[in-house]
C-alpha cells in the first residue's frame, strides 16, 4: 500500500519529523537491513590500512572545526 505526504504543504521540521517516525519504525527490525556490499569493502581497506601502519587518526574537535570553516 503505497502511502502519499503532502510533502509541497509539509514544514521543513514536520519533514524532519516524518523521516524520524519513519527511521524509528525501520529501525524495529534490524534484521531487515542490509548494508550494501560497498561497506563491507571500505571496512576491509580500513583494516588493511590498520594493519599496515597506515592508517589515520584525527581528534574529533579538531575535524569538527575543520568542517565547521569549510562550510562558512
């Protein structure tokens, strides 16, 4: 049963909102998701470079405020 929004009348927090209701519902069934094979290959590389020395690490206040100044 497909459902219709009004999405054109919808405030942007009522938009926000819907999604939330929607993320939670989904969220009641994990077991239902699967992540895209493409997740699995970045967590491999991710490792390889773990285990290769290679990997980088950055404080978290610190790319925070990285972003921050590029989207100003």
């Amino acid at each position: 049963m497909p459902a219709t929004l009004q999405l054109k009348r919808m405030s942007f927090s009522e938009k926000i909102q819907t999604m939330e209701l929607l993320w939670d519902d989904i969220c009641k069934e994990p077991h239902k998701l699967e992540s895209p094979l493409w997740h699995l290959d970045e967590l491999n590389h991710r490792q390889n470079l773990i285990q290769d020395g290679k990997a980088e690490y950055f404080d978290w206040e610190d790319v925070k405020k990285n972003i921050r100044k590029e989207i100003e």
